[in-house]
C-alpha cells in the first residue's frame, strides 16, 4: 500500500449554512416573529429533511424520528423569540435543540430500548437522488446503510451525535462546537473515538473493508 | 518525528481529515506502513468514512410536514367551493407568466401580420395555408426589391457626393481666381463689352455636366434625374 493512500477521499465537508441561506433563515425567521405563517411553512419545508435524518440516524426507528421531529418544531416555534442571530445560524441553533431533545428522549427511554433491534422500525424511503444508480450499486448502499444504522445505535449517546453531525450532516468543526457546547478538542476527540467505535463494531458485525 | 501507535489511534481522524502537517503525515505515513496493528486500524476507519459519505439522506414521510404546520400554526384553510375550483388562477398572477403571455401574444401578432392577416377585416381564407404562403412569397419579393433599389439609391448618392468632393478639391491658382480689371478701365464703370464669366460658374456647369454623364451611366435614375437636374438648366 503506498503511503497516504487508505482508500479514503478527503473531501473538504461544507457545513449546512452557507451565507445566502443564513440570510434566507434569518428573514424568515423575522416574518415568523411578525406573524407570517407563510413564513413559517417554509421555514419547516427547509428543516424538516435534516432533522428528521438526524433523529432517525440517533435513534434508528422511523416513528420515533417522526414524534421527534414533531416534537423539535413545536419547541423551535415556542422559542423562536429567544433566537439570536448574532450566536449564530438559524441551522445550528435548530441543531441544538433537536440534540438536546434527543438527549433528553435517550434518557428517558433508556430503560425500556432495545438498541440492537430495528424490527419495528418503519419502512423508510431512499432519497430520490438515488434513483440514477445501479441496482447492484443500490443494494450495496442500502445494506450499507442499514449496517451503519445497526451499529450507531451501538455506540454511546456522546460518540453517536458527534459522528452524526461531522460523517452524516457534515458539519464543521466550530458548528459541531456550537450544538453540542463543548470545546473544539473534545468534539475532534469525540469524533475520532466514535469512528474508531464504529469500525469495530462493524468489523464484529462481520463489515469488512473492500 | 517517532510516531507510536497510541499516536496513530489519537490522531487519526486529523489525518483523515486532512488536518495533519506535512510532516507529521509523513511520519504517520512512515509508521502506519510499518506496523501491522495500525494497518487494519486505518483501513477500518477508512473504509467507514467513505461508507458514511456515500450513505443518502432519507425522505421523511410526506405528511410529517402537514403534521409539524398542524401542531404549530393550526390546520391550514382548505379551499372549497368556487376558490377550489379557480385556485390555480392564482398561480397566473405573477410577473414571470405576465412576461410570457405577452412575448407570445407580441410573436403571435408578428408572424400574423407577416402572413398578411388583416386585424380590421379578418377573414378566414386568410388563414389557410395556401393563401398564407402566397402572402408570405410576396412580402418576401417585396421587400427584398425594397431593399435593392435602397442599396441603388445608396449608390448613387455616394457617387455624387465623391463627384462633388473630387471637384471642389481641384487646384486653384490666385491668376484664376482673383477678378482682374480691364487695364485703364476704373473699378465699377464699364467698358460696353460682354462680361467676364465668373469661376462659379464654370463649376457649376461642370457639375452639371458630370450629372448628365452619371445620369447616362445609372439607367435607373437617368429618367428622374433628366427629368429634374437635367432639366433645371442652371444659368
């Protein structure tokens, strides 16, 4: 194997606000505060996929990723008044709550989960995106993901939100930083813990690398 | 740089990352291609990240946004009755449809007229297919024998004008041009003989006679140009 070479690209991850949609945001979000339901309807047309894959991909059940969802939104439209741009993207700020919620919902039904089970979960639908490629390319995909979704619900609540947020939303660093709360070190050490995790538990699950 | 295993496990999402200096890559290059413990390490690891990179986004159900707009803002007005029936009107009512119909009415009105379909007095044999071709043959010759005789008629101003540049540039000596008195003779009296011709005038029947032979060699204006310059004898 040549040096540097493990089969990996290294993509430059472009965080989810770029300026021309933190300013849409930020807009919105004043006609909201003015009484604009429009506004509103579109701000959650615009948040409803990432959140909604957020919380499947912690929880890994579709229907709690739904109540979830729900329950996210209803929070945001109670606190929108206390939004601040100046802190930061409307995004990020929405991510913040969704963890929190999540966290808190992880805590609440700790006793009762069956972490290694997805049997009840509800049948999901693939991104549209997908439908350009091979079947044998989407098969492969599609076990892939349902192993990945396997073994993150294996990994602690901590390590599974940040490699989330960095491997599946691709957020930055300093907007990991900010949902989460923490210091810049602990959110890298906290990622490269979860993808080591990971890997082991996929290896166990019988993932090899190709 | 020593690079150690522990090193390899602590730092290895800033090399995958692309965060590690050139040489502490290179030291974990070095290491990593060395040690048999950290080969697997890297490769798993690897192998995750462009799994989790290629895995898409899931389409949450369709109706959990109705359900987030229910919670939130109410039930949404559903249309009845006559605004069911002409709601997407209002979809008409925005200024990018507006610039459509009237670029297609304004293209619709062109190649009508250039059909030779008369507004006022519409008939409908206008508009069948072979009055259509024969209205637009004749517009065609029409303006295309426009548009000769336009280039024509160019033309011949342009040899005009060079005509009259090239003679008012012809060489002037003070002997021709200034007037000379008759010797002896008092300025303003006369003398009883025939005048003489002033230079003026011999310029201008010049000009006169080059339109007689540019009239002779344009046989299309020749009979305009007879009829009005030619005869107009200037004095």
């Amino acid at each position: 194997m040549a040096p540097g070479n493990f089969g990996v690209k290294l993509v430059t991850l472009a965080g989810f606000e770029a300026d021309d949609t933190l300013e849409q945001d930020a807009q919105l979000v004043q006609q909201c505060l003015q009484g604009d339901g429009s506004a509103w309807e579109e701000l959650v047309r615009r948040h409803t996929r990432r959140i909604f894959n957020i919380c499947y991909r912690f929880t890994g059940n579709g229907t709690e990723a739904e109540d979830l969802s729900q329950d996210v939104f209803l929070r945001v439209y109670k606190t929108l008044g206390s939004y601040r741009s100046a802190h930061g993207g409307f995004a990020t700020w929405m991510t913040s709550v969704t963890r929190n919620l999540l966290i808190d919902h992880y805590r609440r039904t700790k006793r009762d989960r069956i972490t290694d089970s997805l049997e009840d979960a509800m049948p999901v639908v693939e991104n549209k995106e997908s439908v350009g490629r091979r079947p044998d390319q989407q098969l492969l995909l599609g076990e892939l993901s349902h192993q990945v979704q396997t073994a993150l619900t294996k990994l602690s609540p901590e390590l599974r939100e940040a490699v989330i947020l960095r491997d599946l939303q691709q957020l930055e660093y300093n907007e990991i930083r900010q949902v989460l709360d923490v210091p810049e070190g602990t959110v890298k050490s906290r990622i490269n813990r979860g993808r080591i995790e990971l890997a082991r538990i996929l290896q166990q699950m019988g993932v090899r690398p190709s | 740089m020593t690079w150690t295993c522990e090193l390899t496990e602590a730092r290895l999402s800033d090399y995958l990352d692309g965060l590690l200096s050139t040489d502490e890559r290179h030291a974990f290059d070095m290491h990593v291609n060395a040690c048999a413990h950290c080969v697997p390490l890297v490769a798993g690891v690897s192998h995750l990240l462009t799994g989790l990179r290629s895995i898409e986004q899931i389409e949450p159900p369709p109706q959990l946004v109705t359900l987030i707009l229910n919670q939130t803002i109410g039930p949404r007005e559903t249309k009845k009755g006559w605004r069911l029936a002409f709601g997407w009107l209002n979809a008409l009512a925005s200024a990018r449809f507006a610039y459509s119909a009237v670029s297609l009415i304004a293209t619709v009105l062109i190649l009508l007229t250039a059909s030779g379909f008369s507004l006022r007095k519409p008939k409908l044999a206008d508009l069948s297919p072979v009055n259509i071709y024969r209205t637009a043959d004749r517009q065609a010759h029409l303006v295309y024998a426009r548009s000769t005789k336009f280039v024509s008629d160019l033309r011949v101003v342009y040899e005009i004008q060079s005509r009259l540049s090239k003679d008012n540039e012809l060489p002037t000596t003070p002997e021709t041009t200034m007037p000379q008195s008759a010797p002896g003779k008092a300025p303003g009296s006369t003398d009883g003989t025939r005048p003489a011709t002033p230079n003026q005038q011999n310029r201008a029947n010049g000009i006169g006679r080059e339109l007689e032979l540019l009239a002779m060699q344009v046989p299309l204006i020749g009979s305009a140009l007879s009829g009005r310059l030619l005869g107009r004898r200037i004095p």
